[in-house]
C-alpha cells in the first residue's frame, strides 16, 4: 500500500482502460491527487520571459524591467504558496529527503524539454551540507546532474538567504567561484538549477560567472517562484 509523501493517506493509482490496453509499467504516484491540487503550476504563456513570474500576461514584470539585460533567463514551475512554503519547511529545512521524490519527475521533464549542453545544480555552503546532509538541488537531480565546479566562497552564511529582506539580497556580493575542473563553457548553453527565485539575486550572480567564462547564454530553471 502506497502513502503520499505529504499527507501519509493511501495513495494507489486508478487503472483507466487506455492503460490497461497499452501494456506500459504502471506509474506509482508518490504524492496524493489531493495533496498535487494545493501546488499551482506557472504557465509560461502568461509568465514574466525574464524571471517566470506567474502574471496574465507575458511581459516584463517590474522587477525584472530593472535588470541590466544579459544573456539569461529564468523558468519557474510553480508560484510559492502555503503548500509550496510548507514543502520547503519539511524537505529544505526540517531535512526530509525523502520528499525530494516530489517534484523529481516533473522538474526533470521540464530540464529535458530545454535541451542544454551542460546542467549546474546552484551549490550549498560547506556548513550547509555538514548540517543538513544534503543539497536540495541535486536531490531532485539524476546522479549525474552535479557539477562540483561551482563552489560556494564561504563556508558558511552569515545570515541566509531566506532571512533576508529585498534590499540586503539585492546587495549580496558574488558568492560563487569556479574550480578549474569544469568543463569548457566557450559557446554553450548551461541551465542553472535553484529552489526559489525571489529577487534573482543569487542565480544571476551564478548566471554572470558562468557568461563571463564563455558560456553564450544561461537558462535559470527554478521550482518555484
């Protein structure tokens, strides 16, 4: 007997006809039809093309009209609500991996779609991974998603990201460095893999370190906005 990962209720697929005649493997949901319904999925064609903000139509948001332009932009595959807010609690905060099963499926869809050259999961501090165990990133990832090469400066944050208001982050200086064991970036196409987009702060420091490396463009690729 299945049980979503969220609520723990019995969660066993219903047999419909057209599957039955396919002869496919049978998909085994790991989140509830119930517990799916409280996420809200971004539609593109009424999203922000800068920064994937959910809006009714699709232009340049505001924020995004104050961006100096480069080579980048950003997808994001759900607004962050309650239900989006309660997820990163339990697996980003409260370190369940088990939850990272949630979205893997549909952020790895989503990744294959854009068809890039090279995928970088955005790193965690040193202090980050000795605490939580883990980056939240890569666990959504197939193992071979990972690069290593983008490091974090610092061990660890002074004060995280998620505790900061608008202005401090918009002032965060670059945190990222490159190691010299990555691959050659001249002319490709590199997706950049994050939580959140909240002001952009963060994937566009990564997104300028890796232009500024050769790279032609960078496609930001976000859960949740």
């Amino acid at each position: 007997m299945l049980k979503c990962l969220l609520c723990h209720r019995s969660s066993e697929p219903k047999l419909r006809l057209p599957w039955v005649l396919s002869w496919q493997p049978l998909e085994r949901p790991v989140v509830c039809q119930a517990c799916w319904q409280t996420f809200t999925p971004i539609m593109t064609s009424q999203a922000c093309p800068s920064c994937g903000r959910a809006q009714t139509q699709r232009s340049l948001c505001h924020d995004c009209q104050r961006w100096p332009q480069q080579a980048f932009y950003n997808q994001a595959l759900f607004t962050y609500n309650e239900a989006m807010q309660a997820y990163f609690e339990q697996y980003k905060f409260k370190g369940d991996y088990r939850l990272r099963a949630v979205f893997r499926a549909v952020l790895m869809a989503r990744l294959a779609s854009l068809q890039p050259a090279i995928v970088v999961p955005i790193p965690v501090t040193a202090n980050t991974m000795v605490t939580r165990g883990f980056n939240q990133v890569t666990g959504w990832l197939s193992d071979g998603e990972n690069s290593g090469w983008l490091k974090t400066k610092h061990q660890t944050k002074a004060v995280p990201q998620s505790q900061k208001k608008r202005q401090a982050r918009l002032l965060t200086p670059q945190p990222f460095e490159l190691t010299g064991a990555g691959p050659d970036l001249t002319a490709k196409t590199v997706v950049l893999v994050d939580d959140v987009y909240t002001t952009g702060r963060t994937i566009r420091h990564a997104a300028d370190l890796i232009l500024e490396n050769g790279a032609k463009s960078v496609i930001g690729l976000t859960l949740a906005r």
